[in-house]
C-alpha cells in the first residue's frame, strides 16, 4: 500500500547508508531500515517493497512501511496522547518543559520532558487533572506517555492511577461478603 507525501513534506532517501529522511513543517524525522526491504519515491508516494529473495524481507516490509507511514504523518500533522490523573489529590502541572506532578506519594515527582514534546495541563474543579501531549516523533511520544504512566498504574479496584484517555478499566469486585 502507498504512502501519500502530503504538500509541505520532502523525503529524502539514501540507500547508500540505508536511512530515510523525512522533513515537514513540524520537525524532521530519520530512520535506518533493513537492507532486504526497497524503497522508493513514485511522484506522490512512497513504496515499500520486500525484496523477495530474502525470507525474513516481508516481516520487515510491514514494519518499515508503517514507520514510514508514521513519520509522514508525524512531521506533517503530529500526534497526541491525553492522559488522565484519577485519584484524590492526584495533581499534574506543567512549568516548561518540567511535569510535576502529586501521586499520593510524600513527595512531588518532577518529570523532564525531552524537547520534541509539548504539554499541556488542564485542571478543572471536581474534575480528573488532564495532560496533553503533542509531537512529531511517535515512538519517542508513546515511551514518554509509557514512563508517565508506569509511575501509577491504574489499579483494578477503584480505577485509581494515570490512565490514558478512552481506555476501559477492567474493574474487580473487592471483598466479597464471606459466606
């Protein structure tokens, strides 16, 4: 399946070192991909091929066409994760690039954004906290989102911890009443 360039959006291959670079009004993305998969540039779109002499080549195809694929939409519209703090006193705020955040620990957990990624924190009364993120690159955007979320997992029984937004919580019953 073709991969539409948008207008704005130059790619740039060079199959000497085996890196495709991709370069929009956002930022610009690079990827090193295996050596049995081809690419190349067709007007308005890029294909990826397996080369099909090689095996293990249409394992790869699909993987390099959909990092391609990301990187196009990456640097020519972004991407975002909204995540949600549920918890009582559970706190996110934004100074900079720097997240601090309250997670019912004793103490305040500070988190550095790298700088590719934008936050944004939305806190209402009688609400959840809410933090939005925005980048380019998805893979450095989901391991950012990951990390955050690591801290406190939302756990099954109140649904207590940062969840991301639109996910279903598997909830358990608790206690049961002995007998």
């Amino acid at each position: 399946m073709p991969i539409a360039i948008p207008a704005g959006v130059t790619v740039n291959i060079d199959n000497d070192n085996q890196v495709i670079t991709v370069k929009g009004k956002l930022g610009e993305l690079s990827q090193k991909f295996y050596d049995h998969v081809n690419i190349e540039i067709e007007g308005e779109h890029i294909h990826v091929k397996p080369n099909e002499a090689v095996a293990e080549a249409g394992s790869k195809h699909g993987l390099y066409r959909a990092l391609i694929a990301n990187m196009v939409k990456g640097v020519s519209e972004g991407f975002e994760i909204v995540q949600e703090f549920v918890g009582v006193g559970y706190k996110a705020e934004a100074k900079g690039q720097i997240l601090e955040m309250a997670l019912g620990f004793s103490h305040s957990i500070f988190f550095e954004m790298p700088a590719e990624i934008k936050i944004e924190t939305i806190n209402e009364r009688g609400k959840n906290p809410i933090l939005k993120m925005r980048s380019y690159d998805k893979q450095l955007l989901g391991q950012v989102a990951a990390k955050i979320r690591s801290m406190r997992k939302p756990e099954p029984y109140k649904g207590k911890g940062i969840k991301f937004e639109g996910e279903v919580l598997r909830r358990k019953a608790g206690k049961a009443a002995g007998k």
